[in-house]
C-alpha cells in the first residue's frame, strides 16, 4: 500500500505532459480541470538537471529508500515526461470522482515501483487494473497511460433516506455521528443528548436489538445503588419514547462521573459498539457501491466513448500553450449549486448568479513568475463592468512618479458616474435573489432611490474614479525626543535630543473636475482651525497624526502628501521625474496596478531603525532577492475578466523555474 | 477608501521599520539615614513616539491589542490607588505625558522594604509565581543598602517563546537604576554599577534584553560610610 501511495504521489509531484492526447479521455462534465504541462517544463530544467537537483536528489533518494530500489532518474518511473498529465473531478448529487490522468513511456517501469509481492493486478489485453487494498481507488494503465480514480460518496445523498433506500442503504444515528466519531466520552458525559438524539432507532437491525437486552440484566445487578436509582428514573423517562420501540436504550445519567460506573459505562459501550458494528456494515455497503460505480468510470474513461471537455468551448478558450500549469473550473454558478446542498438552504439563491467559469494559469520565463487568472462572466455583468471600467487613468498622474526612487505604487481607474449608475443593478443581482423573489420590488424601490439621490454626473466631477497612490522613496527626517541626563550627583536631569527618522514619503492623487465642494470642505478647514494653508500648500492641523499631511489642488488634480518639499516642487512645476517604461504601461494601461519595488528599499534603512546590524542585513538580504512584483487587471475581453500577478526574478538566474529550485535549496539548508 | 481606511493603510507604511524601538525605564530611590525615602519610576518611549503615536492610532499591531489613551491612564490611576492604600507608603503622584510618551510614579515609604511588599502583590495580581525576585533590604545599624534580584526563569523562558518581530521591540530598550543616599559610599560590589563622583549615588544601567535573559544582574551591596 505504502508502495503504491509512493508511486502515485510521484506521480502528482511531477507533471508531465502537454497532451493533445489525454485530454480526449477528460468528458466534457468535467467540473475542474487541472493540468501540468510536461513540455513546458522541461523546457525550463532539462530531466538531468532537474536529477542533479536538490529537489531532484532528495526525491530520488527518498523513493529509493522506501522501495528499496536504486532510481538514478525520475525518468525511472516510466512517466512520459514530455507530455501533459491532468486532474480531474466530476461531481454528481451522489458521488465525487477525484481522477489523475497520466501519460506513460515505459509500463514495465511503472509496474516495477508498484510491483510487490502480491503482485496484484489483472490483466485483459493490454489494460492492467489493480485495485488499492481498501477499494477506495482503483489504478488503470496500459502501455500510454494511467488512469487512477478514486471516488467518495456524497453523505447527503444517502441523508435521503428514498434515494438511499435505492441501494439498500439506511442511514442510521446514534448520536451526532462525528462527535461520537472522535471522542466516546462526550457521548457518556451527555447521556441526556443521547437518549432524546436518537431519531433513527427505528433502523436499528436485529443484532443490534439482541445484544441491548442481553446487556440490560447484568448492568442491572452489577450497577451501584445509586446508578439503579438514577437508572429508575431514567427509565421512567424513556419508557414512553421507548413504548412503540423494540427495546429500551438505558443511557445512565451519571454514568462519566465515577469508577464504579464501569458496569452501566459498559452497556453504553456494547450499545455503541452494536451501533458501531451496523454502521460499519452500513458503510461497507457504502464503500461497495462506490466501488461499482468507480469501476464502471474506469471502465468508461479507459473504452468508452463519450464526449471529450475539448468540445467545451469555455475550457479550449482557458488554454495558453505558454503556461506551465492550468486550472480550469466550470462555472462558479454551478460549484456552488452542488455544493449548496450541504451548506442548508441558501442553496439555490443563487448568490453566485452571474459568474461563469474560472481560470488560472502558471507561466515561467526568464524574467518571472507570472500567474494570470480570469472570470467569466454573464453578458449584462460583463456589460456592467465594461462600462465602469472605460476610464483611463490621468496621464497627468504619470509626471509624478519617479522610478529610480519609488518602493511601489498602486492606481484604480473607474467611471464614478458608470459605478454608481450600475451599483443599483449589482445590489439587485447579489441580494436580489438572498431575499427572495418576495423582495423584488423592495429591493427596486431601493435602487431607484439611491439614484434618485444621488446626481451621479454630479459627484463623478468631483470625483472622477482614477487614483494614483506612489510611495517615491524615503526621506529622513528630525525628531526630538526627551531622554535624560545624570550630573555628578546622578541627579536626574530631562534634556531634549534630537535623531533621525526614515519615513516613506507618499503621495496620492486623484482627478477632480469640480473644485466646489472641496474648497468649501477647506474654507470650513480653516474656519475650524483644522487646516492651514501657505503658497496653496494646506496643511492638515491633527495632533494626535504621527506623521504631517499637506495637499493641494493643482491642474484638475488633488494632492495628498508628507513631504512638504515635494509638494512645493509640484506647486511651482519643478518636479523632474523620470518614469520607466514598465510602470508607465502598468498605470496607463490598466485599470488597475499594484507595484512593489523591493530593491529601491535595500540598505535605504537605517540599521538602527530595524533593529541592529544582524536584522538589518537579513532584511535587506531578503529584499534584494525580490524583483518588482507587480499586479494590473487586464482589459475585459467579451465576457471574461481577468488579472495578472507577476514576480520578476533577479539578475543570474536562468529563469524562474531554476530559481525556483534554488530558493527551495536555500530554504532547505 | 474612506478617509479612516486610508489613514490606517498610510500609517501601515509608516510602520515598515516598526521592527525596533526604543524605551528607557528608570528607577529612583533616594535613601535617607533613617531608612526612609522617595521612589521614582520613569518609562520613556519618548524615542519612538512617532511609532508609538502610530500604533496608538492602530486597533491592534502585530496581533496585540493596542490600549487607549484612557485606558491606559485608567491603569496608571489603578497603580496610585493601590501604592496608596499599601503599607508605609504615602505622598503618591502620577504624571503622564502623551506628547512624548512618558508616565512617572512616585511616592515616599517609611522603610524600603516596603515596597517588597508591593511588587510581590503586584506580581500575585497578574498570577505570576515568584519567590523574591528582587527586594531591597536598608541596615540602619550597619548602614547597608541591599538590592538582591534574580532572572526569573520563566520570563526568560516566556520571551523566547515570542515571535522575532516581538522581541525585536525589546531591542534597544534599556533599566537604569538609581541609588541616592545621604552618607558616602564607600562600596559597591555590582561591577556593572558605578559611584558617582560625591560619592552619593550609584547607578547601573543595562539592556532590558539582557535583564530577562538573565545576562545581567543587578543584585547590589552598598555600604555607607558610617
């Protein structure tokens, strides 16, 4: 068994595999979809590289050890390499398919990590099928592929006591099954519980019955005086519950309390084992219709003939042949439709209503890591969002960042009057349906109200939706602090000092067209003594702000900042910035952009600042093994949002996947 | 954004190099012939006040609930209230400082030992088992000033268990004690501890990190001229 899980999760640590191929064997109901691409990793680490590896070693050595042979390279498991190895699932209201789909070179070196002493597979033709030890999965192979599937049964279906009587399954209780699962004595402790949570005696079988009434006679004779008479009174208790049933179930009250309980603990405990023994038997059932139904797939996947997810157009549409790893999954709607049932009743609400199919790929190059997710959408969402998302950002935002010092910038872009004229229809669509159709025109009378109120072209002058907020570097700065001094005496004298703080300098900006209502904000400001304001500069008066706060209105612009230099030079247009290529196509291209430079902040610090010379040096260490890593949403293409994170790795490394393993290496030393 | 979020999101950033800071606690006692005396104890995080004023703005940083303004006064308001109903204690005042940081308490007692007393409660309240850790013992006869003090293991134990980031605030947080007298010192046999040039007071200093870690102690002998 140990053998087998080796050999599997070999499997599952490596992909393999860009198939054209396996993929045909993936039916088109596929819920998720989950691939690694052999080819484009290999790509990136030759096989012998990734054997001299550390990760590579370590793996080698490991299964050498533990299936007592001598692996020289993972292309010893008879695993394709070159081509695309898959996951799968499938879900119906009954059963949950987990599937693995491999591509095979070589079978007899497959067979060989597997093989043990009972060598236990069959063979027809050329497919041999091997069955794990519990029949909890099943491993089918032939000379091109594997096929492993392993298949757990939905408890609330046979919670449907119809649906299960289908199968010849009774769903019985005892108490509450898990709590009974993972610790008997709460079950004594709360005896009360037991008796009255005990709804599905009635199913109890025969042997059950048999041993509750030879047991109840000698717990009698044997229990302490005071456990018959708490017995007695329970049993008054029960006698009425009980009188339609077959036998009595006596759950002394006090039973947990005491040593001299053993004996009534011990009916419990025969109770609870008969219980046990059903369930099992139960579950036996269970595990044996799951394995019928599991064989009847393998059998479909490996000869049938069926229709292949490369017919779903949502699934091709996710495919990049560039990427490393994808996942692929149907549609949110429908995740959490079948999921619904167990989460009770808000089930078919539909709060997921309007999303589609989601993905997300894996790329490595030389230069990063990159990791691109998306949405689909349905039409009038996408349609919603197309139209608060057609807003560029300010390009006049761009003249105030300055790339050799800025540690990172993040900016949105939106249409405000296109926001806030689509939020009534979001608020629909989410809540809509969690309140109930009942709620409809509530909920109408709501939206049309908010927008009633508000003058939507009104605020999206004051506010037009794009915001740049830059951090351009870190300035140090004076403080004074009160320590003391001693004279001769040591008497104690309170002096001032002054040091150096590093502070981030920020900056944030957003377009206003519409001065109006923020200078009277100001005007009130000032009146009020919360604002002062010097050359156009408006400084905000807060005592208890550990930091100062100045901002400005400037070309249709509003400033917030900490610098007072910097806002100086933008006021009288001295600023003399230079932006790089990479964040002038993340800011005017996106409508959103998230950057971190780590490398602008190495050795910037002051040791002192971060906790002496030994924190300092790993923080910095740290930081220089970080390129920029950076986050923008990409346009919206039809019905599909999406998004993309990348880390860029740093200079002298070959590219991201080598990196990748050097990092673990180091991580490992 | 709201203007609350954005603060907290500036204040954030500000906060990068929270990694240290620095506080100095100070402990005086002013010793009179006739065993009687004052005490004065200072903490000053008057260093790090723009963090401190930064975290004080924060519900909670690094996992630890920052107290209120009030709150904390509230605490300080407890500790004067007790100090005044203990034994041979009188004339007890509190100053706090919010600007910069800093909060003293002082009083008078009658003997020294009292304030023995008052750390073993104080110790008692907050459910730490402790055996004299530190206690101050005044001869009048022999005019010796005695300050005996022991690492309690299970500070150092309990810091360990900290996080990096944590232990990193006791970086560069320092003790000073302060001893005054009215006669001479003719000795003193802490070596870290140093006379001053009366010849009335000694004083020792050390790293907070070194006190819990038990590197230094500052037990202490004094003897007075007679």
């Amino acid at each position: 068994m140990k053998k087998i899980l080796i050999a599997i999760s070999l499997f599952l640590s490596f992909n393999l595999a860009q198939a054209q191929d396996l993929v045909k064997k993936i039916p088109s109901n596929a819920f998720t979809v989950a691939t690694i691409k052999g080819d484009n990793v290999f790509k990136l680490m030759f096989v012998k590289d990734f054997n001299e590896s550390f990760v590579g070693k370590k793996l080698l050595t490991e299964t050498s050890k533990s299936l007592d042979k001598n692996f020289t390279s993972i292309e010893d498991f008879g695993i394709n390499l070159e081509k695309n190895m898959y996951y799968f699932n499938q879900l119906s209201d009954s059963i949950t398919y987990n599937c693995f789909l491999i591509p095979i070179k070589d079978a007899k070196k497959f067979e060989s990590l597997i093989e043990n002493k009972e060598k236990k597979f069959t063979q027809q033709g050329d497919t041999r099928t091997m069955v794990l030890p519990d029949s909890t999965s099943i491993i089918k192979w032939n000379n091109n592929m594997l096929y492993f599937v392993t298949g757990s049964i939905r408890g609330s279906f046979f919670a449907d006591s119809a649906k299960s009587a289908r199968y010849g399954i009774k769903d019985i209780r005892f108490q509450s099954e898990d709590a009974l699962a993972a610790d008997g004595v709460t079950l004594l402790a709360d005896s009360t519980v037991a008796v009255t949570a005990e709804p599905m005696v009635e199913e109890a079988a025969a042997p059950a019955i048999a041993k509750a009434k030879v047991q109840k006679k000698p717990t009698v004779k044997k229990n302490t005086k005071k456990a018959v008479a708490t017995k007695k009174s329970r049993k008054k208790k029960t006698a009425k519950k009980a009188k339609n049933q077959e036998y009595e179930i006596i759950y002394p009250e006090a039973a947990s309390d005491s040593t001299g309980m053993t004996p009534v603990r011990g009916l419990v405990d025969e109770q609870y084992d008969a219980y046990q023994q059903e369930r099992a038997e139960q579950d036996l059932k269970k595990k044996r219709l799951a394995f019928t139904w599991m064989k009847a797939q393998a059998d479909q996947i490996f000869n049938g003939t069926y229709e292949s997810i490369e017919n779903n157009k949502s699934y091709t549409a996710s495919l990049d042949n560039k990427a490393i790893a994808e996942l692929w999954v149907s549609s949110l709607q429908d995740v959490y439709n079948s999921v619904a049932p167990e989460f009770g009743t808000y089930g078919k609400a539909g709060l997921m209503k309007g999303y589609g199919s989601l993905n997300a790929k894996l790329f490595m190059d030389n230069k990063s890591f990159r990791i691109s997710t998306g949405l689909e959408l349905a039409q009038d969402q996408a349609d919603s969002y197309k139209k608060i998302m057609n807003r560029k950002l300010n390009k006049n935002f761009l003249k105030y960042v300055n790339s050799e010092k800025a540690l990172g910038f993040m900016s949105y872009s939106i249409d405000t009057k296109a926001y806030l004229e689509e939020f009534p229809k979001f608020l629909k669509q989410t809540y809509g349906s969690f309140m109930g159709a009942r709620m409809d025109e509530e909920i109408e009378l709501g939206s049309d109200l908010f927008s009633l109120l508000l003058d939507e072209e009104a605020v999206s002058k004051v506010i037009k939706g794009d915001a740049l907020f830059v951090i351009n570097g870190l300035k140090s700065k004076e403080v004074t602090y009160t320590t003391y001094e001693y004279d001769d005496d040591y008497k104690q004298k309170e002096v001032t000092k002054t040091k150096n703080e590093t502070l981030p300098d920020f900056l944030l900006m957003f377009s206003s067209d519409d001065h109006r209502l923020i200078n009277k904000l100001i005007k009130y400001g000032i009146h009020k003594n919360m604002v002062t304001v010097e050359n156009n500069i408006y400084k905000i008066q807060e005592k208890k702000s550990p930091i100062d706060i100045y901002f400005m209105i400037k070309d249709g612009i509003v400033f917030f900042g900490n610098s007072l230099s910097e806002m100086q030079s933008i006021n009288s247009n001295q600023q003399n910035n230079k932006i790089s290529k990479l964040h002038k196509d993340l800011l005017s291209k996106n409508n959103f952009s998230f950057l971190f430079n780590a490398k602008n902040l190495v050795g910037k610090v002051p040791d002192s600042e971060i906790g002496g010379v030994e924190t300092a040096k790993k923080f910095n260490s740290t930081l220089e093994k970080m390129g920029n890593v950076y986050m923008k949403s990409n346009p919206i293409k039809g019905r599909l949002v999406s998004a993309d994170i990348s880390a860029e790795i740093p200079n002298g490394h070959e590219n991201a996947l080598k990196y990748l393993f050097s990092l673990i290496e180091n991580a490992a030393k | 954004m709201n203007l609350k979020q954005l603060y907290k999101l500036l204040l954030f950033i500000v906060l990068i190099p929270i990694l240290s800071s620095c506080f100095e606690v100070v402990e005086e006692i002013s010793m009179k012939n006739d065993g009687t005396g004052d005490v004065v104890l200072t903490i000053n995080l008057s260093q790090s006040k723009t963090k401190v004023a930064s975290v004080m703005l924060l519900d909670s940083v690094q996992g630890y609930k920052v107290p209120s303004k009030q709150k904390i006064q509230e605490e300080l308001n407890e500790a004067v209230a007790y100090l005044k109903k203990s034994e041979g204690i009188s004339n007890v005042k509190s100053s706090s400082d919010f600007n910069n940081y800093i909060a003293t308490i002082s009083f008078s007692f009658k003997d020294v030992s009292n304030i023995n007393n008052i750390t073993k409660n104080i110790l008692a309240q907050h459910k730490i088992k402790a055996t004299n850790t530190s206690s101050y013992i005044y001869n009048r006869a022999t005019k010796t000033f005695n300050r005996k003090y022991q690492a309690i293991g299970t500070a150092k134990t309990e810091f360990n268990k900290l996080k990096a980031k944590d232990k990193a605030v006791f970086n560069g947080a320092t003790y000073t004690s302060i001893y005054r007298f009215e006669s001479l010192v003719t000795s003193s046999t802490n070596p870290a501890s140093n006379v001053s040039k009366s010849k009335k007071a000694v004083m020792l200093k050390s790293s907070i990190i070194d006190l819990i870690n038990g590197k230094i102690n500052v037990s202490n002998t004094i003897q007075l001229s007679k």
